[in-house]
C-alpha cells in the first residue's frame, strides 16, 4: 500500500511539476515583454510576439508574419534570454511555402542574446539583392530549434516605431 | 501485485502525456498545427494562424495621411451593441466598435469616444472578457485620459495586449482573429468610403490594407463554432477577395509592382466592403 501512495504521489509531483515549468516560461517571457517595452524611449510600442517552443529530439523551426505597411518603419527587438539551445533567427520576405523566397536577415544563434533589427536595413537589403524599389509589406520571422533533451523555450519579440 | 502495475501503467503513462504531450498555453490553443516534414528532416511547426495581428490603432490611424474626414454617421451606431446576442457577432463587433473608437479619438470627439469604449466593454463582458478592462483600473485609466491621444493609444495597446493574453491563457487564441476581421472590415470601410472628399490619392493605402485580407480570411476559416451570419461574412469576404484581383489594374500589375486604382475600381472596392461592413452590423 505504501508502494502505491508513492507512486500515486510522485506521479501527481511529476505532472504539477510539468505544469510549473510551462507557467514559469509564460510568467517570464512576459516578464521580459513587459521590460523590454518600458525599455523603449524614442520609440512608441506598437506590439509584440512570444513564440513558445518545445525541443524535441528532432529540429523543428518555427514562422511568423508581421505586417510593416501600416507604421512606415519598425525597429525590431529579439530577446532570446529564455533560448537555452542553439537557436536560429531568419528573416525572409515571403512564407516558407512559397518560391524564390529572400533572406533578409540571419542569425546562427539568438539564443541568451538580445538583437535590434531595423525594418529600413531590411528594406535596403531587398533593394540590393533584387533591384526592386518598392518596401516590403510584410516580413516572415523564422526560428529553428535544434533537436535536444526535452525542454521549454521561448523567444520575445517586441517592435517600436 | 494487479495494483501495482496498474499504477505503474498509469504512471508511465502520464510521464509521456506530460513530457511530449502540446502544452495548453503554449502551443495547443485550438488552432490546428501545420506540421511540415522536409527532406532534411526538420519539422515545420508553426500553427496554422502565425500572423501578428496589427493593433486596431495602428489600422485606423494609416489612413490618416490621406485625409480620413469625420462622418457621424459613419459609425457603427452605439445603440446596436444589445442586438449582438452570439459569440461571433459580439466578437467582431468588438472589432468594429475597436476601429469606431480610434475613429472617434484622432478625429478628437471626446464624448463619442467614451461611448464606444462603453461599448466595446459591454461587448467584452459579455464573451467572458470582462476581465481585461477591470484589472488594474485600466477603464478608469482610458476614461481619465480620452482626450489625451498620445496616452491614450498606449492604453489602447494595452487593452490589445491583455485581450492577446487573456485569449492565449484560454485556449481562444484563435477568437483574436475573429475581433481582428470587424477592425479590418470597418477601417475599410470608413476610409473607402471617404475617397471622393480625400485630399489625396487613397488607392494606394487601399492596396496595402488589401495584402490583409488573406489573413483576415484564414483567421475566420479556423473559427469552427461560426454559426450562419458569420460563414455569409467569411464567403462574401472570400468573393471580395476575387473581385479585387480580377480588377484591370491589378491584374495587369507585374508581381513586384503596386498597381495603381482607377476612382472607378476604388469605387467597386468601396461598394463591396460597405455590403460586408453592413451584414457585419446589422
């Protein structure tokens, strides 16, 4: 009887346990949101992304679109302090799933690091690589996770303008 | 000795579930998940709806430089906010009275204003959002600083936010989307339906405001509980989609080149989004 009261309590341990760990990734990646907003002092918030992630024993990556039309130019701030793995960060101008997609930006490794990224650097980058003198209107975020011991990750991104 | 493995069974697994199981809040909240194997064996795990919803601020205010003249009549009437009685006309009314509001705040009508952010409170208490506008004295915050603009569209952002968040905790991510469509929908509107008095060309914000339509559309699709009113929405937006890219000039428009609308094509633009904006309303 004694073998299964233990059981029964380290198996409800291990699943609250779990449960903790993903609410401590939500609680500080919003804690980081929320310093990295009050950060910004020549720049007005304009919002932000959290992109949670599980490592799993294969690499996964990990796309997201933000529209750029609506404010002229944003400046682009990563936090990868909740990246414990090598983490990459690339910036294309189209979805992963279509054609000829460019690559804007690149990163080897954002994990514990912080990056600025300016959506007028990304604009130039566009015109020297095809020539074309229109803005981007939107721009697709990628993150590739690489394959690892289970674990929790996120990464935050906010953007003034 | 039957107990023990029956407990071990159980526990091994809840080790599993807990271990590879979605997490709710991070990744498993009702969206569906595009999963994409490729050849080099990584796994493409974005959910089916990763797109930044731009803040409703942000919508209104990128007609301003065009000339976004105030019209009264224009909004969507106060008075409409107790015929909103299912979850998916109060969800994207809640859009329309967001994009009414930023409307009625840069144009400066102080009083209006204050009307629509009862309104959009109204809206939000009665899907269970309530929540978001009581915490921390944000409604006293926003009523305390409705004439301020540049105060009041950082507790805008913040009503956005805590919506996000309060949506994401819940499992209801995917409802933003449905908020999102009512913004979108009435920013055309107002602003379309504006070109003839706009001091300047209004055709090219029209054509930026058009690349969100795609998402607009994919946002409503994955809103599975839709009832009748808000699948005619999601197909006349569909049809939407289909008039503007058979118009001439955009059709005729090279693939990385903005086409330019004639007053003609604007007004086309114009009728279609007032019909979807009033089947939205009423």
């Amino acid at each position: 009887m004694k073998f299964i009261l233990l059981l029964l309590s380290l198996t409800v341990q291990l699943f609250l346990f779990a449960q903790t760990t993903i609410k401590e990734v939500t609680e500080n990646a919003r804690q980081i949101k929320a310093e990295m907003r009050a950060s910004l002092t020549d720049e007005k918030y304009d919002g932000s992304k959290i992109t949670y992630y599980e490592v799993k024993d294969f690499p996964i990556f990990k796309e997201f679109e933000i529209t750029l039309f609506l404010r002229g130019n944003y400046t682009l701030y990563f936090s990868g302090e909740l990246a414990k793995t090598n983490v990459g960060m690339r910036i294309y101008d189209k979805a992963y799933d279509e054609k000829n997609r460019i690559l804007l930006y690149e990163t080897k490794d954002i994990s514990s690091k912080k990056l600025t990224v300016s959506t007028l650097d990304l604009n130039e980058t566009l015109k020297k690589l095809t020539g074309r003198s229109d803005n981007l209107k939107s721009v697709f975020v990628e993150y590739s996770i690489p394959k690892g011991s289970p674990d929790l990750g996120g990464i935050v991104l906010i953007f003034g303008y | 000795m039957k107990y023990i493995n029956w407990f071990i069974s159980c526990f091994i697994l809840l080790t599993l579930f807990s271990c590879s199981g979605e997490d709710p809040q991070v990744a498993d909240d009702g969206t569906e998940k595009k999963t994409l194997a490729l050849d080099t064996n990584v796994v493409f795990e974005s959910e089916r709806f990763e797109f930044i919803l731009p803040q409703p601020f942000a919508l209104i205010t990128s007609f301003e430089e065009v000339g976004l003249t105030y019209h009264p009549d224009k909004t969507n009437p106060i008075e409409n906010v107790n015929e909103y009685t299912t979850r998916g006309d109060q969800l994207i009314n809640f859009g329309v009275y967001s994009a009414d509001l930023i409307y009625c705040v840069i144009n400066e009508q102080h009083q209006q204003s204050i009307l629509y952010f009862n309104a959009i409170k109204t809206l939000a208490e009665k899907f269970g959002m309530g929540a978001v506008f009581t915490e921390n004295e944000l409604a006293i915050e926003i009523e305390k600083n409705i004439a301020n603009r540049s105060e009041l569209e950082g507790l805008l952002v913040d009503v956005h936010e805590r919506s996000q968040e309060y949506l994401e905790d819940n499992q209801m991510k995917y409802l933003a989307a449905i908020q999102f469509s009512g913004a979108w929908v009435e920013g055309m509107y107002l602003a379309s339906t504006d070109f003839v008095s706009s001091k300047t060309d209004i055709g090219p914000k029209l054509i930026d405001q058009m690349s969100l339509l795609k998402n607009t559309i994919i946002g409503l699709q994955l809103y599975e509980e839709r009832d009748v009113e808000i699948e005619t929405i999601l197909n006349e937006l569909k049809a939407f989609e289909t008039v503007y890219a058979n118009l001439d000039s955009v059709k005729s428009a090279s693939v990385n080149e903005n086409p330019t609308l004639t007053k003609q094509e604007i007004k086309i633009i114009a009728d279609k989004i007032a019909a979807i904006r009033n089947l939205i309303i009423s």
